[in-house]
C-alpha cells in the first residue's frame, strides 16, 4: 500500500514537471517590456530610483481603476438581471464601463510615456521597440 502511495507521488511530481517543461505558462502581457526595463537597458541609480517611485504611483492608480472596472462590470450585471436584454441601463452601463476601460488605457500609456522620459536616448529604441511587442504580440 505504501509502495502505491509514493509511486503515485512520483508519478505526479513527474507529471507535472513534464506537463511544466512541455506546456510552459503563457508570458503575461508586459514581461518582456519590465525585462527590459530592469535588466536589459542598465539603468543607473537615479534611474531606478526614479522608475521605482513612477511604478508605486501607477500601481495605486492602476488599482483604483481595476476597481472602478470592477464595479462597472457589477452594474452591468445588475442591469442585465433587471432588463433581461439591451435596454437603457444595459447600454448605459456598457458605456460606462468603456469609459473606464479608455481611462486605464489613458494612464497606463502615460505611465509609458513617463517612464521613457527616465531614459537616455541611447535606451529609448530598446525600450520602444519592446512596447511596440507588447501592444502587438498575438496573447494566444
């Protein structure tokens, strides 16, 4: 029985590391643009002192806005549980929600943008070029 127990163990510690090695996670969107900004462009202390103190402005902003889409996406369902179809509330509840998604959109670009101030020009071409992938690599 116990001889059962830890093959069966084996056998699943091993599945998983063949399954991990075969199907490896998908990237999540902007890894390769924080690769490249951390690691890749050498940036100095000022730099990361100041890239450091951009990135904990935008994860508040950034979180207050997934919140708001968040709270969007409840009023939408209420909506559709009220209506039971497109009526006025469900179309004012989409507009809504796709006036919040413009507004993430809006800050997350000028994040991008601040943190590209940070650069040298000798930094920019990289760092452009990984943006540009980020916006247009095919996530599936």
């Amino acid at each position: 029985m116990i001889l059962c127990v830890v093959a069966c163990l084996v056998a699943a510690v091993a599945g998983v590391f063949i399954g991990r090695s075969l199907f490896p996670a998908p990237a999540q969107p902007g890894a390769e643009l924080h690769d490249v900004l951390h690691h890749r462009l050498k940036l100095d202390t000022v730099q990361e002192a100041k890239l450091e103190a951009l990135e904990a402005r935008f994860a508040v902003q950034r979180r207050a806005l997934e919140l708001e889409l968040r709270a969007d996406n409840a009023r939408l369902a209420d909506a559709i549980q009220a209506e039971h179809g497109n009526g006025p509330r469900v179309a004012a509840a989409v507009d809504r929600s796709h006036a919040s998604m413009g507004e993430l959109q809006k800050a997350t670009l000028a994040h991008i943008f601040a943190m590209r101030q940070l650069l040298r020009p000798n930094q920019t071409a990289q760092f452009d070029q990984a943006v540009v992938k980020a916006l247009t690599d095919d996530q599936r």
